[in-house]
C-alpha cells in the first residue's frame, strides 16, 4: 500500500468505517516511507542474502545519546575493562611471580660463635690472658646443593602451572566476550522492538484521530469508536515495555564492559542482521579443537603433570650440607669442613611421587573429556544456529507474506461489509505478532552464531 492508495482512501466517505481501521497500517507504512534508509520491508531474505530486509527506524541513530559503539567496540572494552576478567589476568602474574620463587637458590648460612666463656668465675673477664689462650671463636659458612636439579624441576613446574593460568584465563575472555556479544544483541532486540512500538502508537494514534472524525460525522459507531481507543493501551503498554527492556538491556551490557568504560548514556550501533555460516560441521570440530582455550588447558595440564612427576622424583633425592668454619683457639688458627648428608633409608618421597603420577592420569583423563565436550559443544551449537536458520527463512519466505496478505485480505472483507471490527483487528495483531517474531528469530539465531563462535572458540568462521 502506498501514499496515495493511502490519499484516495481518505476520501472514500462511503468505507468511512474501514478506513478508521485501515489507518494504522496506511500511517505505518507512510511513517516507514518518510524514514531515509528505511522502505517498507519486503521481508524477501534468501538463503544467500547477507542481512535482512531494513527493519522500522534500523538506520536511524538515537539522538539523545553522545557516545554510541559498535560491536567490535563492545568487544574490546569488554576484554579490556571487564573486572571479572582483569582479576582473573592478576592470576597470571601470581603464577610468573611464583616462577621467581621456584628458581631461587638456597640462602648460604653464616653462623659464628665463642665458647668457653667465663660466666661462672667473673674475675677472668679482665684477663687478657684467658681471652688469648683460652677462649675459643667460631666462624662458618654453610651451603645447601641440592641434587636431583630440584631448581630446574621446580621451575619447569611453575612455568607449566603459569602455561594452564594463561589457556584458563584465555577460556575466561572467550567466555566473557560471548556473553558481552549476546548482551550487545539483546540491545539490539529491544531498541528494534522499541522503535517498531513507537512507530505503531503513533500511527495508531493517527487511525484514533481519524475514527473520532468519522464517529463525528456519524460514519462509525459509538461501539467501535471505543474499541478502537481502548487498543492504545495495548500499545502504549508495549512501549513503555520496550523502553524499559531496552534500558536494562543498556545497563547488563555497560557491566560486561567495564562500569565506567562508557557514560551512562550511550548506545549501540549497528542492527539485526543474518549472517550465513557456510562451514560444515566438520569443518567447525576441527578449527575448535585448535582453537578452544579450555581444551588447551587441559593439554597443558598434561604437561604440568608430567612436570610434576619430575619435581616429586627429584625432591625424593637427598640434599648435600657443606659448612667450612674457621676456629681461633690458643693464638691458632684453625680451619674445618662439616658435611651433612641424609640418609634415604625410609623416607625417599615414595608416597608424593605415586600421588603425582596419579595426577598424571587423571589429567590425561580429562584432557580427553574436554576433547569430547568440544565436539558436543559445537554439535550443540551448530544444531541450535541451524534450527534459528530455517525459523527465520520461514518468517522471511512465508509467515510474514501471509500475515500481511491476511491483513489485506481482512482489510478489503470489512471495506465491503464481508468482515466485522474485530475481524480486522485480529488480523491486525497477527501482523503485529509476526513482526515482533520475525525480530525474536534474527536475535535467535544471531544469538545462535555467537554461541556457535563460543563453541569453536574464535569469531571468524569463515
């Protein structure tokens, strides 16, 4: 329908009453045409086409805000400014710094002494003599080697542990970034359902206008004049609804981006869009099993087991004490080497060693686990995207076509007397509803896509 079937309409005072109910579309679709970027939608997507036909006021962007990001943006404040995240990167450095401890040294031991003191006869205190000739004074210096290069092991053990931190805390953005995509896309959701709101109040305001002047030139009845007013409600309530999802939709989102990393009046760019995955199922467990952090975890896990055996292994090796000590004693200068060795009769580190080896198999256990949960994940995810894929090819090849040729089919019975008020008022809520549903399936299955890029676990599936 367009403006000037809209035109010719009004002036048709014979289907007074039709066109009181034939308004809300017309201005809708008058609004539509006024809007620059903005035609009224076709609703003819195919299978190849890149994004969807224009939704109402998609192009346009909101006035009232000074600072309006993209979903790359959103991307990357997230990953720098999450809190969640930020504390889970400090994780890395506690392990680097735990790499410093693993490879110090042993401290060298200075110890000294004086023996054969007089305490017990004072009076020799004040003989140089006893000081010279009997009083003995020690100075030594010890030093720990450890054998079994327990350094080395230990700090190739902390480096492993650091190797896991890194692919745990990688898992954690992956998982923080996905969930900042899906609050993006709930934004997106609601400023469409939004503006599709507002747009149908104010035309529909524009059919009460219209249906107050016919009921005054007595076209329309009393009765139906007040059934077409008492529908606003349902649409101011559907506004105000919207408006509300849409502002906490806003703030979720400002969360997973960090508080104060954008002001508390900004907004998103961009719009419901579909996206066609042209990689098979195949393909998608294959580039996940490269590129999953979880899984790499669990590989390096593996190694940082087996690092462990090696430390426990060499920590079942005795260390050598070695201690020189000088001694004055008699105007002599004495010099001597203490060596202290245990003896690994009972104690040989037995029990740690088996328990780090146990550690061992449990790790290449769930290394294997996580290989399976990547491939179920991406089947999973896969499965979801294709099953919002064939929803929204339904909307775009059928259901929407029909509810609009419904509603015209409904509109032309009631200019002819074929239909009553309620009929086209239902049918006018049914093209009402497949547009609110063909909006819930584009975020469906953009929300789909996402979990798919979480499951394979990068953004390009190309």
């Amino acid at each position: 329908m367009n403006i000037l079937f809209f035109s010719r309409l009004r002036r048709r005072t014979t289907f007074a009453a039709a066109i009181a109910v034939l308004a809300p579309t017309a201005a809708y679709a008058q609004q539509r045409a006024a809007v620059p970027d903005a035609p009224v939608p076709s609703h003819l997507l195919t299978a190849q086409a890149q994004t969807p036909p224009p939704l109402p006021g998609a192009a346009q962007a909101p006035s009232a805000t000074s600072h309006i990001i993209t979903l790359e943006q959103a991307l990357d404040l997230a990953k720098r400014n999450n809190p969640t995240l930020q504390a889970n990167q400090t994780l890395i450095l506690q392990n680097k710094a735990q790499e410093i401890t693993a490879n110090l040294r042993p401290n060298p031991v200075l110890s000294w002494d004086t023996q054969y003191l007089p305490l017990f006869e004072p009076s020799l205190f004040t003989d140089s003599n006893y000081w010279e000739t009997q009083a003995q004074y020690d100075v030594g210096i010890g030093y720990l080697f450890e054998r079994g290069k327990k350094r080395q092991h230990r700090l190739d053990a902390a480096k492993t542990a650091t190797a896991v931190t890194e692919a745990q805390v990688a898992d954690a953005q992956r998982t923080v970034l996905a969930n900042a995509a899906q609050l993006y896309i709930s934004v997106l959701l609601a400023r469409a359902n939004l503006e599709l709101a507002e747009n149908l109040l104010d035309s529909y305001r524009h059919t009460v206008k219209i249906s107050q002047d016919r009921f005054d030139a007595g076209a329309l009845s009393k009765n139906d004049l007040l059934k077409i007013e008492l529908q606003t409600l349902q649409f101011e309530t559907d506004v105000n609804t919207n408006r509300l999802a849409k502002a906490q939709a806003l703030a979720s989102l400002r969360q997973f981006l960090g508080f104060d990393s954008v002001p508390a009046d900004y907004d998103v760019a961009g719009s419901l869009v579909y996206e066609p995955v042209s990689l098979r199922l195949e393909d998608l467990q294959t580039l996940a099993l490269a590129n999953r952090p979880d899984l790499l975890a669990a590989q390096r896990g593996v190694t940082a087991s087996e690092s462990q055996v090696g430390l426990a292994k060499a920590n079942g090796k005795v260390d050598l004490d070695v201690t020189f000590n000088y001694t004055r004693l008699n105007q002599s200068n004495l010099g001597a080497f203490y060596f202290n060795i245990p003896l690994p009769v009972f104690n040989k580190n037995q029990g740690e060693i088996a328990r780090t080896q146990y550690v061992l198999t449990q790790s290449q256990f769930q290394q294997k686990a996580a290989e399976q949960q990547v491939l179920t994940d991406v089947k999973n995810a896969y499965e979801n995207l294709h099953t919002s894929d064939k929803i929204v090819q339904l909307y775009d090849k059928g259901y929407l076509q029909q509810a609009s040729q419904s509603l015209d089919i409904t509109r032309f019975s009631y200019e002819h007397g074929a239909a009553s008020l309620l009929d086209f008022l239902d049918a006018e809520r049914s093209y009402r509803s497949a547009e609110l549903g063909y909006r819930q399936a584009l975020a469906a299955y953009m929300t789909a896509l996402e979990q798919l890029r979480q499951a394979v676990g990068t953004r390009d599936l190309r």
